[in-house]
C-alpha cells in the first residue's frame, strides 16, 4: 500500500448556478491551489461553504476524498475527472475510506486533522455532476469521502506526507459508519 500523501488542495467561494428550473447558490466547485494554504479551524484558508447548516462548521471544517473513489469513478462513469470534483478540498491517496476510523488524527503539514464523519452527499453533487440520481449512485459507491475537524491550524500543500498521529477509539471505519448512515448494513 502506498504512504498516505496529500495529493491535491482545492478552494472555492460560494456562487449562484443554475440547476434544472432553479437557482442555488453552492460551493462545490473547488479549484486547485498550487501553493501551500493555512488549515483553519472552520475552514482552508481561501475556502466557504455556501449553505452553513449542512455544511462546515468546526465538525466539517475540510472534506477529504481518497483517490480509490476517482478510481470507482473512471471505471463506473469512464471519465477522467479532475481533483475537486467531488467538492473535496483535500485530495487525498493511501486512505480509503475502509480503513480510516473517524477519530483518526493525521498530521498534514504543519496542521493537525482529526476524522469527524463520513460525508453524506446533498443534491449539489448531483447538480455538479449533470445527473439527478448520482446522490444515490455515490452512496451506493462505498466512496464517500470524509470530513475533518482541525485541531491544531497550520499551512499544508500538496504533496505533503500524511502521518497518522493517533488512532482513533471508533472501531468502525468511516465506510462501515456510512453504510450504518445510509441504511445499508
């Protein structure tokens, strides 16, 4: 298995897009970022969230998503998608969702990060990915991401080593929890 690594930073304000007969305004389209940027306690610098009563906050500060997903993703849709695409901030590799507990604290640069959840995917992901019913097709993936709390701020880029610190006391992977969450198992 390769070293966990941070693989990619991605950043985005909220904008209004249109959406079927609706306007919505959402900040899940993230860009790359090629410099290093600041983990906040509510956020990466440079980064919002659009709707803050289901997303952010210090529970939902950063969203990583593991290259294992864009692997399902190619072999499901046949598309290359970029890093972002799923709305994550940090792209990462080596730590997929069946095998990171929520507790876990990483270390990441100088910024201290600690699993909080898995991901649950609102109808912005579907609206960003042009089909109505990829909700459901993500939470059938087993590929849903995981949110992290920032213990201790601190810059992080690209290509930084991603040191587990601590394991945490949940038992359960973040892919078990989901499972439990989306009633699967």
């Amino acid at each position: 298995m390769t070293a966990p690594r941070l693989v990619s930073v991605q950043v985005g304000q909220p904008r209004q897009v249109e959406g079927g007969n609706r306007s919505v305004r959402t900040a899940i389209f993230k860009e790359p970022v090629l410099f290093r940027v600041w983990a906040r306690r509510l956020n990466l610098e440079g980064d919002r969230q659009a709707d803050l009563r289901v997303h952010g906050g210090p529970d939902k500060a950063v969203y990583a998503y593991d290259l294992s997903g864009y692997a399902h993703w190619r072999r499901e849709l046949g598309l290359e998608l970029p890093h972002g695409q799923f709305g994550e901030n940090l792209t990462v590799e080596g730590l997929p969702e069946s095998s990171v507990r929520v507790g876990d604290i990483y270390r990441i640069g100088d910024a201290l990060l600690q699993v909080s959840q898995p991901r649950s995917p609102c109808f912005k992901l579907s609206l960003k990915m042009g089909r109505p019913d990829f909700g459901k097709a993500f939470v059938a993936s087993r590929h849903p991401g995981f949110y992290l709390r920032v213990l201790e701020e601190g810059e992080l880029g690209a290509g930084d080593a991603i040191t587990l610190v601590e394991a945490g006391p949940e038992r359960a992977t973040v892919a078990r929890i989901a499972d439990r969450l989306f009633h699967r198992a």
